[in-house]
C-alpha cells in the first residue's frame, strides 16, 4: 500500500513536486478565488470581525464599542428625560388644585397627600408614619465613624453641636 493510502491523503492533496501541499485558510482561498475571477469584488468587501479575521455574516449587525457606548448613551438619556418628566408632572400636581375641601377650601395634590397620609398613620401603618416624619425633616441621621478619635475629642465635639444649636 502507498503511504498516501495509509495516511488517509489523496493524490490531489500533492503539489507538482510530489509534496503534500499545506491547507489553506479561508482568507487564502478567498484571496485566490477572487484572483481567479471567480468571486465578486462585493463579496470580499464585507466586515471582517477584528477577533478572527472572519467575514462577518450576513444579516449580523457589527458594531464597534463606540457605536454602542453612543447607542447606550442615547438610550440613558432617553430615560433620564422621561424621569425627569415624571418627576416635574408630579410637582405640579402637588401645586395644582385637585379638589374642595366640605368647607369649601381648595386642596392642593400635595395637601391631599398629607391627608391621605395622616388616615394611614391614623390605621397604624408605619410605613406612612415613616414617610410623614421623614417629609417633615426629622429622619434620624447615622453616626459612621470612619476614622479612630479619641472618645474625648468626640464628646467635646457634640457638645460643641449642641451648644451651636441651641
């Protein structure tokens, strides 16, 4: 038996010196084929993906990354803008007369929210009872120590506090 046979290569896989010839990649053939005449020009003119060389497929879109940081960009504002429309429309409602009181007083959306609120408080939701104490201005703040201090330099510190607002 030939060796060709043994190794599982064909005649054809020879060049004209009896040498087995190298596989080529697809961009070799590709370049060869278009030498040829036998591929478009339109055909080798397509994207290439920057990791491998390889024409990107049709019907892929191939973006660059600041193609996207330009589309994300777009796509944040956009939410940005209908945040902030949100937020404006209800300022205004919190301004805006919504109904009568049975006196015939004009309640604005925001008193109406304060009503609302003071029902909930009323039923033993705390919920609303946080968020009437925290509208007023006396949400509790947290103490974070960041730094080691001595305990006497934090005393006189809060006296200090102290004294400054009374």
């Amino acid at each position: 038996m030939p060796k060709e046979e043994k190794k599982g290569r064909n005649k054809a896989q020879r060049d004209a010196k009896g040498r087995f010839a190298k596989t080529e990649t697809a961009k070799g053939i590709a370049d060869a084929a278009f030498k040829a005449g036998e591929m478009k020009v339109a055909d080798d003119m397509r994207k290439r993906s920057p990791v491998n060389g390889q024409p990107v497929p049709k019907g892929t879109p191939f973006r660059t990354s600041d193609e996207r940081a330009r589309e994300a960009g777009k796509l944040s504002g956009a939410a940005r803008r209908e945040k902030g429309d949100l937020r404006r429309l209800c300022q205004l409602w919190m301004e805006e007369e919504v109904a009568t009181g049975k006196d015939g007083e004009k309640i604005t959306g925001g008193q109406m929210m304060v009503r609302v609120a003071v029902k909930e408080v009323a039923k033993g939701n705390p919920r609303f009872w946080e968020l009437l104490r925290d509208t007023a201005g006396f949400k509790p703040v947290d103490k974070v120590m960041v730094a080691e201090v001595d305990p006497e330099v934090i005393d006189e510190v809060e006296q200090l506090v102290k004294e400054a607002g009374e």
